[in-house]
C-alpha cells in the first residue's frame, strides 16, 4: 500500500516546468476550420453542456486534441456527465480536482481549476489549504474526507473504508459512485495535458 501524502507535497516545482510545460505544446491546436465534421459535433456539443458562446475561442488543449476526433468524443462524454451533469457540488469537485493536479504535479490542470474554483466560491485561503493537504487545520470533516479520498486514491488506487464511512454520512449513493471516478478521469487528464506539455496562462507561477 502506498502512503497517502496528507501534508504539503514537496516536489521541484522548476523541474516539472521543466519537463511538462517547456518547448511545449508537442502538438499546436487545430484551427475550427481544420476541425473534422466528428469533431465539429464534440465542439457544438461542448458549447452546449457548457454554455459557452459561439463567439468566444474554443480552448487551445481542445483543439489539440480534436486531432484525434474519436477520443476526444469519448473523453468529453465523461468530463460532461461528471461535470455538467455531475451530483457532486461544483465546490466540492473543484477542490477535488485541485488536490489531484497538485499530487500528478500537472501544471496546466493546477492553473486552469485554480481559476474554475475561484469562480465556484473556492476562496484564496481555500487554495492555500489545498496545497497544505486533508490533515490541514480549517477544513470540515466532509472537506478533509473528500480531500483523503484523493489522496488516497491516487497513493493505493483505493479509498479507505475510514474515509468512504466518512463521505457516505453526507454523499449519496451517486455522490459515492462518482468520486472514485471524478479522480480517475481528471487524472487522465493530467497525464494527457503533462506529456503534451500544454501551456498554463502567460505569468503562470507553479509551486
């Protein structure tokens, strides 16, 4: 069994940089026009679950990976119903997310749900107990399982009976069936965006 890191996660923050992000993307996005019809059907679809207007650019780590317009079809059908559609509040899932980027050491998913979770009420003090762990002082029971959860997860590839019993008082059967695969996904994700080395916003400061 892997140890769950409860604390601060110390790692080579320049390091990472280093390997995820620099000389990157391996990949440059799409132009819309380039899209393929499949895609195209992804890039409506997307707008739609997300209410994002037609105006507004469709994000660059889409257009990479709308290269590969079948994958892209099944990855999104995950992220809607788990995101859109998903039983797990928003707050709760960013903060979720956020511990996972932080553990897969995912530059761009960090940077990106920073901003996200700020816009679900995850305050700055929030994001700094993130980075200090489920153990941190401040956080309700519930917010420390669901936080444990990750960690654990992504240590042992399994939640603890101690932790499930906690989440279970207050998440429902769908909430439950749902968290192992909100971080499952999300880290996909990562390792996706990390080997792509997909660009954080211009400024970006990684810890």
């Amino acid at each position: 069994m892997g140890e769950p890191t409860t604390g601060k996660y110390d790692f080579d923050a320049d390091a990472r940089m280093a390997q995820a992000v620099e000389n990157g993307p391996r990949y440059a996005p799409l132009r819309l026009d380039e899209v393929t019809p499949e895609g195209q059907e992804q890039v409506d679809a997307i707008r739609t679950a997300f209410n994002i207007p037609d105006d507004r650019p469709f994000p660059e780590v889409s257009l990479i990976t709308l290269r590969h317009p079948g994958m892209f079809r099944a990855q999104m059908v995950l992220g809607i119903e788990l995101a859109a559609k998903g039983t797990i509040p928003a707050r709760e899932r960013e903060l979720a997310i956020l511990r996972l980027a932080l553990l897969a050491r995912a530059p761009f998913e960090w940077c990106e749900h920073v901003d996200i979770g700020k816009a679900f009420g995850i305050t700055p003090e929030e994001i700094e107990r993130v980075i200090e762990g489920s153990s941190a002082p401040g956080w309700t029971e519930h917010e420390a399982a669901l936080l444990r959860a990750v960690e654990e997860l992504i240590a042992d590839h399994c939640m603890s009976d101690a932790t499930w019993d906690t989440l279970a008082q207050t998440y429902d059967e769908k909430q439950m069936l749902e968290m192992p695969m909100l971080v499952g996904s999300y880290l996909m994700t990562a390792l996706q965006q990390n080997t792509l080395k997909i660009q954080p916003k211009a400024g970006f400061d990684y810890r």
